[in-house]
C-alpha cells in the first residue's frame, strides 16, 4: 500500500517517518521522499493513528489525486536540486513528463491552479535555496555553482538570484542566513 506524504523533503524527514512507523508497529517496503509503501493495508483505525502521528511531525498525510502529484512533482524537483548538479539543458517538462509518464501540460495546470506558480518557478526557487545553501557555507565558487544548478553563466544565476531574492548572491551572503527558508516553506 503506497502512501503519499506531504513536506517529506529531506533525509531527515525520512529518518522522522521511519520513526513513527517503528512506534506505531508498522512495516514498511520502502519509505522515500514524499511516499512510504507499507507491506500491507493496517486499517482505517492505524492509518488514521498514523496520520495524527505525522500531522504532529509537521507531515501531512495526502489521500487528494490532485495533491498527490502535485507532491510527486515537487519531491521530484527537490531531489534532483539537492543532488547538487543540474545539466545545463535540463527539461523540467521532458524530465517530470518521463517520471510520471503524464501529459505535462495538463501537470503544469494542475499545478499552477492549486500552488499559485508554475512548475518551472518552483524548480528555480529550489535552486535559488541551495545556492543559498552554498553561498552560507562557502562550498563553491559563484561560476562552480552556476554550473552545478545549469546555469549558462554566473551572470546568468546571478541575475536570477536577484530577480527572486531582490539582491545579489554577495549581498546575501553579507546578510546571512537569516534570508533562507526551509524546503518544504518554498513555494513562492
């Protein structure tokens, strides 16, 4: 029984919900960003128990269609931008049609009408995260990580950077973390 679990972005958040299955006795095939397979169906009483126990966590247990792919797409694009490399000609529509074996224009719809950006904003707002990431632990040099996140130039990344951020990645830098948000808090 496959489950889809809503701000389930990061290894932490795996570790977190393979804590809960543990105390609440459950089994599971394979837990994954956005998605936990249970070797069987516990029952509405448990899995109402195990959706109190992840809305506690700060998850959110989707049984909506709609929000379900749309959680897919995002933990899709979080995966591939924290994996720290992103080809230059990177398809977000080729690369999201291909894994969920969908129309894309009717997943960008879907998309945009309950997020309120597209799909293309929100793989940008993951970048402009992790090269704030970067920028705060100084892993790289500004023409390294455009490279990393598929930007043709650093001038490019560094025009982008500011369009979303309203400064540039040395003014941020400057100012600190107090600029960075959580992943899951990135939607626009």
């Amino acid at each position: 029984m496959k489950l889809i679990i809503k701000n389930m972005v990061c290894p932490r958040c795996v570790s977190s919900v393979e804590q809960v299955l543990r105390e609440l006795q459950l089994k599971a095939n394979a837990v994954r960003l956005g998605e936990v397979e249970l070797v069987k169906d516990p029952g509405k009483k448990k899995l109402q128990q195990f959706a109190d126990a992840l809305e506690q966590n700060g998850f959110e247990l989707l049984d909506d269609q709609k929000k379900q792919v749309i959680e897919k797409i995002k933990n899709l694009l979080i995966e591939k931008v924290q994996a720290g490399h992103v080809e230059e000609h990177f398809s977000v529509s080729k690369f999201i049609g291909r894994k969920l074996l969908k129309d894309y224009p009717s997943l960008s719809r879907l998309f945009s009408e309950v997020e309120g950006i597209t799909i293309e904003q929100f793989f940008i707002l993951q970048k402009i995260e992790k090269i704030k990431e970067w920028l705060m632990y100084n892993e790289s040099s500004l023409s390294q990580m455009a490279f990393d996140m598929g930007y043709s130039s650093s001038q490019h990344l560094s025009s982008q950077f500011k369009k979303f951020t309203g400064m540039t990645p040395s003014q941020f830098k400057q100012l600190g973390a107090s600029h960075r948000r959580s992943l899951d808090d990135v939607h626009g």
